[in-house]
C-alpha cells in the first residue's frame, strides 16, 4: 500500500536523477560562508563607495549609485567628507545599514538582499532630519532602499533595483579599464559585480525540469507542506525541552539564511540586545552548524566574550557591528546533544550580557 512517505521518497528518486541547474560561476566573494547575506555585502559596499578610500577609486562606486537616484538626489556633490558609517544607532537602537555624508547632504543606504523591506524608516528619517540635528543641521537628506525588487516605501525614500546598480557599476568599470591601467582593486570591483549579478539572478532549468515539476506540483506542494510543519514541530521541541532544563521561558525565531532555515534562540529577560544562538540545519555535504551573537558595550567586552563564549570549540570569531560572532560546525548531533549545546550558549550569554 502506497503512503504519503513512499510517495515522497519515489519522487526525490525521480529529482535525483535530473539535471542540476545551471549555477553561476563562483567568484572571490562568493566562495566563503554566507552567513547573513546583507552584512558582508553592505561592508564590501562601504568600502568601495569610500570616495577616499584605499581603493584609489575615487568616486567610481558612489557616481554609479547616485546615476541611479532622482534628479534632486544626482545633484548631490558626489563626494564624501567622513568615512561611511556602518550599523549606526538611532536614539531607539535601531542600527542604520549604511550612512554616507556629504559638505551639504547626508544618505541613509539601507540594502535589503534576501529580507523584506520591514526596517522602522520613520524613526530611520527623524534620526537625520532631527535627532542629529548638531550634525545634520542644514544638510539635505537622501534615504536610499536598495534591493532586487520593489516594494511600497514611506513618502520620502528612493528605490534602487540591484539590476540597475549593477548596470551603472558596469559602466562605471568600463570607464576605468580604459581610462586607467588594471590594478587589483579594479579587478576586484569587478569580482564584486560579478557577485552581485550571482545573488541577483535565477539558475535555469532545462525543459525536463520544467516537465518534472509541472507534472508532480501537488506532491511538491506536500512536500513543502511537510517540511514546514516538521521544522515547526522540532523547533517546539527544541523550545520545550531548554524551558524545562533552564526552568524559564525560552523565545525562539525561524527564518531563512539564503535559502535554508534557521532557528535563533534567546531568553525573554535579554533586553537591549539581540544577542541569540542560531541553529543551522546539515544541509547536503555542509555539516550543521552554530552561531552565537553577543553585543559589545565596553571596551574589554570583546576579551571577556572571548574567554567565554564557546571556549572550548575553537569556533571562529567575526565581527558584525557592534556584534561579536561565534561560529562552529559539527558534524552530527543527536538530539538531546543539540538541546544541551543550546543550553549551554545561552547560559554562557546570559553570563556575559548580564553577571559580568
């Protein structure tokens, strides 16, 4: 007798024997762990919009950006006076993705890759035209989304599609590789291009794909069924047995990094901060792995999260802002190890947000 399991199981045996799709090719930046997409991204960003920056680049980046913009906006003096600002904490502690500061304008950038567009763009807006007025008095604001595909935005902010971006960037690079002789840092401009065009575009699929999934869409769509509630059923799970162990509530976050899920944890008496342990599922050949985010507040903080977090794992450790990541993969984890391992971050977390 046929049930809905063997039914699954025939049709990952048919997937299994289609052709893959057709991947972009790798580049330079798209070979490291991706992590959250829009971090890295944004940091690459503000390096080379740096119209004094190492690069030697000048304005390329920042001249490609506002050709994108309206005509108030493209009349803005395409130079920079600071250094661009990543993460920048408005007076409620929401951060600004990136913060850049002309002789008589100022932009907030904010890049949405893989997320919708949910930021607090009011408060975003009264951070630049009131809560920083010392700073900003008199300058012109300009408030930039920029994303792969358009959303309704508040009265007041620009959008910009990466297709677009890219063009401009694109020109922009042509004009150098003729104008002045290859460096490294044009070639990786370019690399980072190549980047972008690989987040932004679509694999495609051959005609007996096409055919496969045509032909199986209600079993596809139990599948995903499925997979959605088994994900919800062991998060709960998860989320009942560290409530048991800590003896308190426990709050738990599903989303997606790239195309896979995710679960984040964090205790509810955490305030202030968005420190959590963030649960990626094995996927394929990557093994699964943990992330833990804890904040810095002083200056010795990120010594004493050092010592701390994830001391014995060797982990790998990164800064994110005002975050410090830890990051370690396993192998394999039976269940019960996987609770106490989350168990264990979060107490090591509350010890450092809280009893230090």
């Amino acid at each position: 007798m046929e049930t809905r399991l063997s039914r699954f199981e025939q049709l990952l045996r048919e997937f299994n024997q289609l052709q893959p799709l057709n991947l972009v090719e790798p580049n330079i930046f798209s070979i490291g762990s991706k992590g959250y997409y829009e971090n890295p991204t944004t940091d690459i960003l503000k390096f080379f919009i740096d119209t004094n920056g190492q690069h030697q680049l000048g304005n390329t980046v920042l001249n490609a950006l506002f050709s994108c913009l309206n005509t108030e906006t493209q009349s803005f003096d395409s130079a920079l006076v600071a250094v661009p600002e990543r993460e920048v904490l408005t007076k409620t502690g929401k951060r600004i993705d990136l913060l850049l500061e002309g002789n008589d304008w100022v932009m907030v950038i904010e890049n949405k890759i893989f997320h919708h567009q949910n930021n607090p763009f009011d408060d975003y807006m009264t951070f630049v035209q009131t809560g920083s007025r010392e700073r900003f008095d008199g300058k012109k604001g300009g408030f930039v989304v920029l994303a792969p595909d358009k959303e309704p935005l508040p009265s007041g902010w620009q959008f910009v599609s990466y297709g677009h971006f890219i063009s401009a960037l694109k020109q922009q690079l042509a004009e150098k590789f003729i104008s002045q002789p290859v460096n490294k840092w044009v070639l990786l401009l370019r690399e980072f291009v190549l980047h972008l065009e690989g987040l932004m575009s679509q694999p495609s699929v051959n005609q007996d794909t096409l055919d496969f999934v045509l032909n199986n869409l209600s079993t596809i769509k139990d599948i995903q069924d499925t997979k959605e509630q088994s994900l919800k059923q062991y998060q709960q799970q998860l989320k009942t047995q560290l409530q048991n162990m800590l003896n308190q509530e426990v709050v738990t976050n599903s989303e997606h990094w790239g195309r896979y899920p995710v679960i984040r944890f964090a205790l509810p008496t955490w305030r202030d901060t968005e420190a959590d342990v963030v649960l990626c599922f094995a996927v394929g050949d990557e093994p699964m792995s943990f992330h833990v985010f804890v904040r810095l507040r002083e200056t010795d903080d990120e010594y004493k999260a050092d010592q701390l977090i994830l001391a014995n794992w060797n982990p790998k450790r990164v800064l994110e802002g005002e975050y410090r990541k830890y990051s370690v993969k396993v192998n394999k984890m039976e269940k019960q190890e996987i609770v106490q391992f989350l168990h264990d971050r979060l107490l090591e977390i509350d010890k450092f947000e809280f009893k230090k």
